[in-house]
C-alpha cells in the first residue's frame, strides 16, 4: 500500500482514497468482471494501490471512477482511449484549479501583508512637516489685478 493517511494524518482512518477493496469486491461494487478491471489497470484508466504481494487494493474513489468509465463506454459510446484522455483532463483541470486556489490564497496573504506594511509607513509619518510642491513644475497660471482706490 501507498500509505495514504487520513486527514487528521491517523493510517488508520478511512477516506475515500483508503485502498481496502480487493478486485473480486471492487467488481461487485462497480458492476464489472475482474478481468475487466485488470484490463483498465493495464490501459491506466484506473489504477489501484498493490500491496507488498502486488494484489490490487482499490478505494471508494477507484470504485466511482469504473463506474464512470462504465457509465462513458456504455452510455455514452466514448472508446476507451478516449475515456483515458478524459479522466486525464479531468485530473489536469482540478490540479490546476487547486493550483489557482493556493495562488489566490497568496495574493490575499501579500495583499493583507502590503495594508498592513502600507498602514505602518502612514503611521510613521511626521506631522510637522508639509509636503513640498515646486512650483516651476506647476502649469497653474495666477492673474493678479490689484484693487482699485486702495493705497497702502
């Protein structure tokens, strides 16, 4: 076995990835001849943990997944190549989605981390000081026209 450990990181709590089923079991629950699933191990469309005596150990997950492949063959006529290049896809977009996940996580983190780090800086201003404004660089233009009749 892999050693696939639960959640909680117990090897001996059950998750859907726990590989328990032995082939002959793993075929009454998908619904398939346990040659069938030898044939789908040996074209990768599904692949069971082995143990140190190399017999096959599928999970719930591997379960679900022949019936997928069944449910595609039959239902909707997709050759099993074609089954094989969906399941990779498949596999590709989560690892990808779960990739995005992680990412946005980070930016959240470095977005957090820049208010923070941008609100410390603000803190640390001195209040007695006035920015200073050059005014060669200033486009304003001023018209002065003194008051008439005041003289000083």
């Amino acid at each position: 076995m892999n050693g696939r450990n639960g959640p909680s990181g117990n090897p001996y709590e059950l998750t859907e990835e726990t590989p328990v089923y032995v082939i002959s079991v793993a075929a009454q629950l998908s619904g398939l001849h346990p040659q069938t699933l030898r044939q789908y191990d040996r074209l990768g469309l599904v692949s069971p943990d082995r143990t140190a005596g190399r017999g096959r150990r599928y999970s719930a997950r591997d379960i679900q997944l022949l019936r997928e492949v069944q449910r595609l063959s039959q239902d909707e006529g997709i050759n099993l190549a074609g089954i094989k290049r969906i399941i990779e896809l498949e596999t590709q977009v989560a690892a990808l989605q779960a990739k995005v996940a992680e990412l946005q996580q980070a930016v959240e983190g470095a977005a957090v981390a820049m208010r923070q780090r941008e609100a410390q800086v603000h803190a640390s201003y001195r209040r007695d000081l006035v920015p200073y404004q050059d005014v060669r660089q200033s486009a304003a233009i001023v018209v002065w026209r003194p008051e008439r009749g005041h003289r000083s």
